[in-house]
C-alpha cells in the first residue's frame, strides 16, 4: 500500500494520543501541506474521507 505511511504514522499516533502535544500540533500542522496526506485522503471511499476530514481536519 503505497500510503501505510499515513495509516501507521507515528506522529499521528501522537496527535490521537494528545492533540494538544507539541509533536501532535506539528503533525496537524503538516497536515496542511504534504502531499502524502492529501493524497491519502483523496484515495479514501467517501464515508471514510467524510470521518477523517471530521476527525483531523475540523478548525483549519
């Protein structure tokens, strides 16, 4: 799988562990801009895309 990256990302893991974080906040940072992560959510189905956007991407 082409972004296990993403799926297994250690800074995400982070983030999901304490949101609030300084490695979490860099992780919601980078969000923003990688390519990886865009990607990512693009190949996702729709109802699982609708759940990420909503769990990681609510405040941007």
């Amino acid at each position: 799988m082409a972004f296990r990256n993403c799926v297994n990302c250690w800074f995400r893991r982070k983030y999901d562990d304490n949101p609030g974080s300084l490695i979490g906040r860099v992780w919601k940072w980078h969000t923003n801009w990688c390519p990886g992560w865009k990607s990512y959510l693009s190949s996702l189905p729709e109802n699982e895309k609708s759940l990420m956007l909503e769990k990681y991407c609510s405040g941007k």
